[in-house]
C-alpha cells in the first residue's frame, strides 16, 4: 500500500467531493477528483487507486454502470469501490453491491462513517497473515499467492470474496452465522449490515461455478462450505 492511500472521488457536485478530499487529506489520504465517467477512468488510466468512492448518480455513464466496467477489467477488479448515493432502500443497496461495490454508504454521511468504511475496506484489502493453503476436495485455495482453483480451474474471486472463501474453508463443515462472518471477514464493524454478507455469498457462488454446491445456506442459521456438495454433484 501507498505511505498516503489515494483515493480517487468521482463525484459531480464539486461541494460535496470537496469536503470529501478536505477530510481525506486530514486523515492521511490522497484524494483525487473526477468529476463524471470519462475524467474517472482517465485518473485510473494514470494512477490505479487504493479505493473509489462512486456517486450514483453521474452525467453520462452511472456510477453502476462504472462499477460493473471496473470490476470485468483485470486492471481494476481488485480495487474496494464504495458506493456513495442518495438512494438508500435496501433494493438499491442490493443493485450497487451486485454491481461490484464492496460497500455503500447512503448520504448524508458523517465523515468519521466514511473514513472509518474506507479503513474497513483497506483492511480488507490487506494479504492474509498466514500465507497459507488448504484443499478440500477438488477444491484448492492458496492465500500465498491469492489463487484458487477447482479442478484445476483457477476461480476468478474478487478481494473479499477470496477472504470470505479462505475463512470457509479454514473452518469448513461448520455454520457461520452472518454475525460470526461479518466479525471474521469485514472485522468489528459496525456500519456494515448483515445484507452484505448475502451478497458476497451469492457473488462467490458463482464464481464457484460447478464448485458451489459446497457452500450451502443452512436455512436459519447461516452458511457452512462442506465438501458433500462435491460428493452430490
């Protein structure tokens, strides 16, 4: 990571991306501005950030139609994206997240929620302490080298899916509840709502494709990653 993390703001109303990029440089960030879709991908093309803060709402290209763009392209599919918008019901919420997000935040914010998001997706940004690797069945992970595979198919996994997918097999054939995933995977976090954790959960199945039988949803409880799903199929 960068000694100062830049974060790239794309945010048309330029009051708003201002008080943003104040706060940001208060707290030991690099903000930086662009002002619609184009500018954007401009500022990436040059400089790939540490996060992204998308607006919703942007002249031209929306900010889900970017975030969707970002993440298809090897370049930036690594890269937390923070949904920032206006539209706070939960179907929406849901279409950001699907769209690629790693995290939403409905405005007004308070800027100690927003930094404190920003840290929170770093973290999870951040490599695995134990570098390690574990199999279960066809299915392979090794955190070393941030690859997984099945069948000896790699798995294209985004940064917090592959999180999400290390911890369930490290602890495999038990129910994680979504509190106990949240706490595990985003850490002690209070702004994050347990919705996320489905999401993630529906976007590692199917990045799992033929392997994600083995994550099953125990009606109730939560999910649990079990090697019978492979045994069934």
């Amino acid at each position: 990571m960068k000694p100062f993390p830049h974060v790239l703001v794309v945010e048309d109303e330029a009051a708003i991306a201002e008080l943003i990029a104040v706060n940001l440089r208060h707290n030991g960030f690099t903000p930086i501005w662009a002002e619609d879709a184009e500018a954007a991908q401009r500022e990436l093309d040059a400089v790939l950030p540490d996060v992204i803060l998308l607006d919703w709402m942007l002249p031209g290209m929306s900010g889900l139609q970017l975030a969707r763009k970002w993440r298809s392209a090897a370049r930036t599919k690594g890269v937390p994206i923070l949904m920032l918008t206006a539209r706070g019901d939960e179907p929406d919420k849901v279409a950001g997240l699907d769209a690629g997000a790693d995290d939403y935040i409905t405005k007004p914010f308070s800027t100690q929620e927003l930094l404190a998001r920003i840290r929170a997706v770093l973290r999870r940004r951040a490599p695995e302490q134990v570098a390690d690797s574990v199999a279960i069945g066809a299915l392979s992970l090794d955190a070393a080298t941030h690859r997984a595979s099945f069948q000896g198919q790699p798995l294209k996994l985004g940064p917090t899916e592959f999180k999400l997918l290390h911890y369930l097999m490290k602890h495999a054939e038990r129910v994680h509840s979504r509190a106990q995933l949240l706490d595990k995977i985003w850490g002690d976090h209070v702004y994050i709502e347990e919705r996320t954790v489905d999401v993630h959960v529906k976007r590692l199945r199917e990045a799992l494709g033929e392997a994600s039988a083995m994550l099953e949803t125990v009606r109730g409880a939560g999910y649990r990653l079990t090697a019978q799903g492979a045994l069934e199929k």
